[in-house]
C-alpha cells in the first residue's frame, strides 16, 4: 500500500520535473485552460445565483397579477373588477396595483413608479430606491422633482432611501401615494394598472384564473408559476448567448488542447522508448501520462472554479453581468447571494478534467506498449 | 519538500478552497436577511436588473413573447419571420 | 550465474522475410565476471543482451538465472535459480528491474531534466522511498566524480560525462548484473579507457558485467575474463575465462 503510494508521489514528481521543463508552453496551455473554466464557471455561477434570487423574490410576489387586454394591448382594469374576482370561492384578496414609468429626460434613466398605501409614502411624500438616489444624488429630507404628465413639476419628499439591499427588486422604485399617482399621470379614477390576486390554496390557481376569464372574457391572468417559468427562460437564454459568444474561443481552445494532448512528437515517443528501456512498465508511462492531464486540468478546473467565485460573488461578476443583465443607465448593483450548484460543478468537472486527460493518456497508449528492447535498437 | 507533495499539498489547499466557498455560499443562503417588509406590502414581480424597457423591468407583466425581443440580434420570434419554425401547438394552448 | 540453453530468436517467423538473430546458442555466463558479446554488427549480440535483460523473450530455449533472483517472490527449481522465459511479463519487470542495469549505445538520457532525476529514473516505479534513492544517487554521482553537475540539465554534459551519467543510472536500483551494449561506440579512446576502467571497479565491487561490443579497447583490454565470440546469430568461440 505504501510501496503503491510512494510510485504515485514518485511518477508525479518526473511528470512535474517533465512540465517544467517546457515551462512558457505548459503554463500558457495552463493559463488558457484556467481562462475557459473561469469563464464557464462564472456564467454558471452568475446564472444559478440570478435564478435562485427570482425564485426567492418570487416568492413573495402575488399569486396571480390579472391583466386586461384592449385590442390585443394591455390596457388599464376597472376597480370594478375587483367586487367580481373577490366573489369567486379560494380568493382571500384582491388589490389593484397601480404601477408606471417615468422617464428620466436629465440623466436617461426609466424609473418605475408605483402607488404604495401610507405606510411607504403619504401624501407629498416618496420613498425611492438607492439607484434612484445614487442617480439623482439625493438623501433623506431632500425634495425629490417629478415632471407631470402636463410638464408642471411635482415636487416629493423623501421619507425612505430603500436599503442597498433590495437593490434587486427596489433600486429604480419610486413609491408615491395614489393620489399624487394619480396627479404625477393624470391617470384616471377607477381604473387600476392591473390587479394582484391572492388565493388560498396555490393547487385553486388554474380553475381562479379560468373562472376570471370565463367572467371576464378581457383579462389575462399571469400566475405566478408564469412569472417564475419566464424568469428561468430569460436567464437561460441570456446564458445561451453568452455560451454562444464563448463557444468560438471554447471551441479553438479545445482544438488546441486536443492537438497538444493527442499529438505525441518523436521527441516524447523516444522517452517512452527510453523508460520503458530502463524498467518502467506499460502502466507506469500511462500513470505519468494521467498525471500529466490531471495536473494541467485539475489544477486549471480548481483554480478556475475558486476564481469565478470570487468574479462572481464578491466582485458582482464585472466581466460580463454587462452582457447578462443588459446595457442599463441606472444600472442596479447588487451582490448575489453566493450559491454552489454541486451538481453543475461535477458536470463541469467531467466536461474538463476527464476530456483532457483522458486525450493525454489515449495517444501514449500505443507508445506505451513498444517493446522495451526498442530503444536499443535505435 | 519534494515537489510531488507541494503539488499535492497545493491541490488538496485549492480544494479545500472551494469546500470552503461551497460552504461559505450555503451559509449565505441561510443568513439572507427576511425581504424588506415595506416591499411585501408593494406586491413587486419582478427584478430590477436592467430598468429602461418596459418588457426588460418587468417581463412577465409584458406581451409573452416580450423578454425575448430585447436584443438586436435576437432571433425572430413570429412565424411569419421565423427561420424555423416555432412550436406553435404550445403557444396557443389556451 | 546466467545460464542459456537452445536459445532462439527468430523475427517475422513465418513470413518470407524470416530471419533468425539468435540461432541456438547455449551458454553459462558466470558471476562476478566481464563477459564481452564480440562479433560485428548484425550478429545478435544486441538481441542475445536484450533476451538476458528480460527485454525480450526468445522464440525458443530457456535462460536461467541462478543465485541473483532474490527480488522474486517465488522460485522455481530448488532454493535460488527462477527460469525467466517463462515467467508473466509483470515478474520479468520486476526481475529486470532490480537485477540488471543497462547502459545503451546512444546512453538514451532523458533531455531537459537534471542530471539526479536521470539517475533517478528507473527508480521511480519501484515504490522506494525518494530520500532513500535519492541519497543513493547522490553517492553514485559523488563516485563517478560528477556530483557538481547534479542539478544540471544533461544537455550540458559532455560526452565522457553523460557516459558516467548513464552509467551512475544503471547503478540507481543496485543491480548484481550490468548489461551494456556497445558503450563505447560513441566515445573516444581515452573516454573508452575510463570506462573500462569503471567497469574494473564495478567488478570489483562484486557485479557481473556483460558488455557486447566489437571495440578492441573492449575485448582486449586486460580486466576482462572472458569473451565471447558471435556471428550470424551462433556461437563460434565461446572462450574460456581467463
């Protein structure tokens, strides 16, 4: 057992003596393996973590948000709506929200405006999300200034800076009382944006929203399940894309690996003629030869791994959340909940380490099994 | 020390590392604060990743096909400018 | 003690290029002796050398090696003899491994690492203890007066050092048998007096060298006990020891 042991430590140590010896290639080889996997484990961490927080603040969304369609458009819903979903059995409560945008000609930056009840914003008075403050440089106490839908300014004081904290829900917020709602657009009385159901039991959701829309054949009910699915498409497919973008780099650097691991040069082949010569066996050149793929591919897939965590997690993934996120003038910062998909790692593992190695070890196979005597023979 | 157990030692370090980090992220995840109480009571949807477009702010509020229209080399997502086609059975299920 | 009976080696055996390298040679090659394989090229020395090594299997006959094979785990035919021919290829290595030490024509070193983890080579799969080999190294390059270019990449060398070099190597796993083909091929004749000189104290020492060259500083020189002369794969003078 310990004999055993000792071969491994040994072998590495020549395949290490062996890498070296070829320093610039091997850690240039190393460095770009060390890019790729940084790259993919980023985008994977970036991903798992921005979905994760959906589902989480999803959660808390309403369990069903329910539209009207005018002319194949959305289009405000009467507040008589609401008597009318409230009387349908599992409904506990319905609420009509109030929400818009405003756009921000000073700096080009698209707030959300929504109607919150007292206990955010009284009359006169707002409470805005850290963007809006970092944008328009505001503090508590200050006068926040809106333009009206007639261009006469609104003037709003700050009650609330919401926490940097919910910056991934709250950063662009402006929450108003309806009344200024109502004044700031001209928006008409007793009509709503759209309206947030809430049911008693999450199994009822489907047969609420077919009664809704059999009582009313103009709305469109969203269920939060729909919100949730839409979340995980738009993250897939942003990830796709970046994918995309990676795979013409991905794919020269896997062709590059693989010229480097399956093509054996004389020079190596007569190294293996001249160990087996002097008493190696078959499979100690294959253990120098997997040793050689693991140190190369283990070390980058580790290396890389540790590395995008921190790209990701403690430096909110600068590298490319651009291209994830999206080119935004009120761009929110906000640092992701670190999450460790075990199951994506392993997955990235194979798809690195055992390609790799198993490339660097197939190729010797054969100049493995060369007779020892060849090496006399040259 | 030889150089076969500095690598080893170098290694087993690198993923004690990542153990860490896995555990440093389940950690996180149990200490995430409780969401902002004046937020529940807005009853928000959506994430504010991006903010300017009215589909990118708040998707799943917007017309089905709309998250998926933001890019300017974004594939097409009607028949009628389809390069292939799209599953039509699915989308229109009522 | 070696011992060869009916040796055969035949290469491509049934096609029409059929030829025999090593035609029925029976010999006893004693311990503690030089044995020089003499002959011109072509007339199987080499594949007589890598038959003895455990290199290579011959094609018929039978090689007994008697009193050395204590690295075996079992023996055959009373207390100290193993018959090599027929043994599994995993036994055969072990046995080559830690009974003989090869010294080749074109001493086949390893480019771009130092000069101790050459001698240190064949010692790696053996699953000895690096300090213990390694010390063990170090004494041989200390020998060999070669020490100060132990850290030194063996391109660096010159011909008569990379001759101790690969001699150091063949030492690394303590073998009771040197086998060498041709060593002096590439040297000049003062280099190839030293190592005849080498090979003395090896002899000295207690090994049994077997050399297969048709270099007369070789086959002439005065350490030598006994030699052998080949041609076409046979046996013609088989010498006496002197």
């Amino acid at each position: 057992m310990n004999n055993s042991m000792e071969r491994h430590l040994n072998i590495l140590e020549f395949t290490l003596a062996s890498l070296l010896r070829r320093k610039a290639k091997n850690l240039s080889l190393l460095a770009m393996y060390l890019l790729v996997v940084f790259m993919l484990a980023s985008l994977l961490f970036f991903v798992t973590a921005l979905k994760r927080e959906a589902a989480i603040i999803l959660n808390d969304a309403p369990d069903m948000i329910v539209q009207r369609l005018m002319a194949g458009r959305q289009d405000l819903v009467p507040v008589d709506y609401v008597a009318g979903i409230a009387q349908i059995k599992g409904v506990t409560a319905v609420r009509p929200r109030l929400w818009g945008y405003y756009y921000d000609a000073l700096n080009g930056a698209n707030f959300t405006i929504m109607a919150g009840d007292d206990s955010a914003a009284g009359s006169g008075k707002t409470a805005i999300g850290s963007g809006v403050a970092k944008t328009r440089n505001l503090m508590v106490g200050d006068l926040l200034p809106l333009i009206g839908y007639d261009k006469s300014p609104v003037m709003l004081e700050i009650g609330t800076i919401f926490p940097s904290a919910s910056d991934l829900i709250a950063a662009d917020l402006i929450v108003i009382s309806p009344d200024d709602f109502h004044h700031l657009f001209n928006f008409p009385a007793g009509q709503a944006t759209d309206l947030a159901v809430t049911v008693r039991n999450p199994k009822e959701l489907a047969t609420v929203a077919a009664k809704i829309v059999s009582r009313f054949p103009d709305s469109r009910p969203i269920l939060k399940s729909e919100i949730q699915r839409t979340y995980q498409s738009i993250f897939d497919w942003r990830g796709g894309m970046m994918l995309l973008v990676l795979a013409s780099s991905l794919l020269s650097f896997i062709i590059f690996a693989w010229d480097k691991a399956t093509g054996l040069s004389a020079e190596e082949r007569k190294e293996i003629g001249i160990l087996k010569s002097i008493g190696w066996e078959t499979s100690d050149v294959l253990l120098l030869k997997f040793w050689e793929g693991i140190v190369i591919s283990l070390t980058a897939f580790l290396l890389g791994t540790v590395l995008a965590y921190g790209h990701v997690f403690f430096l909110s993934a600068p590298l490319f959340a651009q291209a994830l996120k999206g080119w935004s003038v009120l761009y929110p910062h906000f640092r992701l909940v670190p999450v460790v998909d075990v199951y994506q790692l392993a997955v990235l593992f194979f798809l690195t380490v055992v390609p790799y190695t198993t490339a660097t070890i197939i190729p010797c196979w054969r100049a493995a099994t060369i007779d020892p005597d060849a090496a006399m023979r040259y | 020390m030889r150089r076969s157990l500095q690598y080893i030692l170098f290694t087993a370090a690198v993923f004690a590392v990542v153990l860490l980090l896995s555990l440093h992220a389940r950690n996180a995840q149990h200490r995430r604060g409780d969401p902002v109480p004046q937020m529940q009571n807005l009853h928000v949807t959506d994430l504010c990743l991006t903010t300017e477009a009215r589909y990118t702010r708040h998707p799943s509020m917007a017309d089905r096909h709309a998250p998926f229209q933001e890019h300017p080399l974004t594939l097409e997502h009607f028949p009628s400018g389809s390069l292939i086609m799209p599953n039509l059975a699915d989308r229109y299920k009522p | 003690m070696i011992e060869l009976s009916g040796i055969t080696k035949s290469f491509n055996s049934g096609e029409p290029n059929q030829f025999t390298a090593v035609d029925n040679v029976s010999l006893v090659v004693h311990p503690q002796r030089i044995t020089v394989l003499k002959g011109p090229s072509g007339s199987g020395k080499t594949s007589l050398l890598t038959m003895i090594g455990c290199m290579a299997r011959p094609t018929s006959g039978r090689i007994f090696l008697r009193g050395v094979a204590a690295a075996v785990p079992f023996q055959q035919e009373g207390m100290d003899s193993v018959e090599i021919t027929s043994l599994p290829e995993r036994f055969l290595n072990d046995i080559r491994r830690s009974t003989f030490g090869f010294i080749f024509q074109q001493f086949n070193l390893v480019k771009g690492i130092s000069v101790l983890e050459n001698v240190m080579l064949p010692a790696y799969p053996t699953g000895e203890r690096r300090p213990d080999f390694r010390a063990r190294a170090l004494g041989l390059l200390e020998q060999f007066s070669i020490s100060r270019h132990a850290g030194q990449r063996i391109e660096l060398l010159s011909g008569g050092e990379l001759q101790r070099v690969a001699i150091a190597r063949a030492l690394i796993n303590n073998p009771a048998i040197i086998i060498a083909d041709e060593p002096t091929a590439h040297l000049d004749s003062k280099l190839s007096q030293e190592f005849m000189a080498i090979v003395g104290r090896l002899k000295g020492e207690g090994k049994s060298v077997l050399i297969a060259s048709h270099d007369p500083i070789v086959f002439d020189s005065p350490l030598i006990d006994r030699v052998v002369e080949m041609r076409d794969g046979a046996v013609v003078n088989s010498g006496s020891s002197r």
